[in-house]
C-alpha cells in the first residue's frame, strides 16, 4: 500500500478536473476505447454527504454489473467498495473539512474511488492500529480491503484527493 505515489503503477492519474462533465450532481459517462466508465458526484451544498455517497456509489455498482451479486464472493467485493466509499467520505467530514467530490471509476479489472477535499491534514493508518480502541480504524480499514492508496495534491491548490484502488470480483 502507497501513500507516496501520486497514483498507483500503470494509472494515468486522476482525471482532469470535468473530465465526466459539468459540475453540478450526480454524472458518469464511459470512454469506450478503453472500456473505463466513470461517474462524478458533487458535494456542494449537500447534506448527510455519508449516505449520499453511499446510495451513489450503489447504484453505480448496479449500472456496472457489480449488483446484484450472483456469489458470495461478488457480494463482498461490492460491500467492500461500498466500505471504502463511506470511510473516505467520513474522513473528509471528520478531518478534512468535509469533501467536494466522489469521483468512481471501473474497468473489468478494477474500480478506483476518489474523494477529494480542502483539507491540509495527511490521511494514514494508525500505527500502530489497536483494534480493540474506538475510533481512528478508518485508513487502516482502507489498507486492507485495497489493492493500492494514495494522495494527489495539487500545487497551488487547496487540498487533496484521496484515492483507493479494489479488484473487481472474480
């Protein structure tokens, strides 16, 4: 797990900013040479932004395939991204002044989840993670459902993107 790269091995990267279209609500579009589809949602001026994500992201795993889940195997990779969902979105409410934008993004192999915010605070796991402790297993959480992690900052721009990467199911 990195939280050094500014994106993970083989990634272009984020997205240039309204790569998925306007700013405004809930977007996606796909690009069909490389078989990538991408859905954008922005927080402005919303509230119970947890929830939110969470409905968002579930129905973009119903519009990509990933529900509703023909195994147990395909059901927990689902739960799984909808884990992480909530953890970085939690995250940005709790340290980060609470976040601008959910970007998701799949291809047939794996789907990348983004949430970018304001904040100045660096996102890690605490170390060392006690499990019985309430409270602060959120990016340690995120480590270990992920096949990768990581932080964008831009320069000269307030805040940062913190994206994480799952496998789709087998």
């Amino acid at each position: 797990m990195s939280t050094t790269r500014p994106f993970s091995p083989g990634d272009r990267g984020p997205e240039p900013s309204g790569a998925s279209g306007a700013s405004g609500g809930p977007e996606s579009s796909a690009e069909p040479s490389v078989g990538r589809q991408v859905r954008r949602l922005d927080f402005e001026g919303q509230s119970g932004v947890v929830p939110l994500a969470r409905d968002f992201a579930r129905q973009a795993l119903y519009a990509w395939g990933w529900l509703p889940a023909a195994t147990a195997d395909q059901r927990a990779a689902a739960e799984d991204v909808l884990l992480v969902v909530s953890e970085l979105v939690t995250n940005a409410c709790l340290h980060a002044e609470g976040p601008a934008e959910l970007w998701i993004a799949c291809d047939n192999k794996v789907i990348r989840v983004e949430v970018s915010d304001r904040g100045t605070g660096q996102p890690a796991p605490r170390t060392p993670h006690r499990a019985g402790r309430p409270g602060g297993h959120g990016m340690f959480i995120v480590q270990r459902l992920c096949l990768d992690w990581g932080v964008v900052r831009t320069p000269g721009v307030a805040g940062k993107t913190v994206w994480a990467e799952l496998g789709a199911p087998a």
